[in-house]
C-alpha cells in the first residue's frame, strides 16, 4: 500500500478506456490549477490498454477548453494509483464503484465529477480556511480538509433528481455532437472544482495569489 505524500495534494481522474473522458478531465484540472505546485493530476482506466493515445476528438475538446493533450498515454486503473491519491473523481458511478472495490478505504475521497462539483458549492470555503487559519497548514492539507467537507455533505445535500445526472457518457465512437456535450459537461464541473482548490490553495491571509 502506498501512503499519500502529506506536502503534495493528488488528483486521480477515472473513466473506462482512459481516451477522453478522464484525460480531457485532468488536463482541464491541470490547466486551471497550474500555479499550484502542490497539486498534480493524474488519469486511468478502468479497463484501459496502457499507451493508447488520447482520441483526436477528445485532444481537440482540450486544447479548446485550454487544456494540453500531447503526450498523453492511457493507464490502467489500479489499487496503489487509488490508495495514492487525495481525491478521485470518476466519469460516473459505475467507474466510482470500481475504485472503491479495488480499494475499499478509498471510498471517502472517490466521488464522480459531476457529483463533487455539486457538492463543493455547497461548502463554506471562507469558513474552511477560517477554521485552518491557525494552524499553520499547508496546501495539501487544506485540500485534503476541503474533500472531507465535501465528503461529509454527501447525506445533506439532494441528490440530483436522476441518479444518472451524475454520470457523463462515454463519447467514445460517438458523433462530434456528443463529444461536444461531454466536453462542456466536464469543463463546467472541472471550473467549479478547480475554483474551490484554488480559493483554499492561496496562501492564508493573501486571497490574490496562489500558493
């Protein structure tokens, strides 16, 4: 078992073949949280064949929402990249429940996408960085507190009214219509997530900068 490094905060984005979904996701995340060096974000599949590339359509979707698709090779989800990271977010509840069985004490920092999106907007962020402000923590360490807030919202905050709601298709082979409102879905949910790291992520006492 690999134990999470306590001065680096890792994101773990998850779909099914590790070609659009959940490397469009971490390269938005990427892209929207680059002045924090204490985060990395990294992406897998559930049944991924390792060094596949990105599909053209997804790597397009990218670079258009300001992502950076070169390079990219898929990797196969596995236990030690889920017990590694700080917070895994999937591209629905089925890959969710993947990871938690492949880890089980993960089951508290895996979420889908869509879901912990929903779930940081409702979390006080002022009243998170007020609570940690004097004790000297780090970045990752206000992450990590942003994950369990959003974490214990999950039986107070409703549902969305269709389970399904927090899932995002697979546009794999699927027409450019389809790719194009996966894409919009993940960069709407990928902002709202990557507004709340940063807020928290500034250094304590100076809400301009990013730590």
């Amino acid at each position: 078992m690999s134990e999470v490094d306590a001065g680096s905060f890792s994101i773990l984005t998850v779909c099914t073949g590790n070609l659009a979904r959940s490397p469009l996701a971490a390269q938005l995340l990427a892209a929207r949280l680059e002045d924090l060096s204490a985060i990395s974000v990294t992406s897998a599949g559930t049944h991924a064949h390792a060094g596949d590339p990105m599909t053209d359509q997804a790597a397009a979707l990218s670079r258009r929402f300001g992502g950076q698709p070169d390079g990219h090779r898929a990797t196969l989800l596995t236990e030690n990249l889920v017990e590694s990271a700080d917070l895994v977010l999937t591209a629905s509840r089925p890959h969710r429940a993947a990871a938690v069985t492949l880890a089980p004490r993960a089951a508290r920092y895996v979420f889908t996408l869509r879901q912990f999106a929903h779930l940081v907007e409702s979390v006080d962020i002022e009243q998170v960085r007020d609570d940690l402000a004097q004790a000297g923590t780090t970045v990752a360490e206000r992450l990590r507190a942003l994950v369990a807030a959003a974490a214990a919202h999950r039986g107070f905050i409703p549902p969305a009214s269709n389970p399904a709601d927090d899932d995002i298709d697979d546009p794999f082979q699927q027409s450019q219509s389809v790719y194009d409102r996966v894409g919009a879905q993940i960069d709407s949910a990928v902002a709202v997530i990557a507004r709340a790291l940063v807020a928290l992520g500034e250094p304590t006492g100076n809400p301009h900068r990013g730590a």
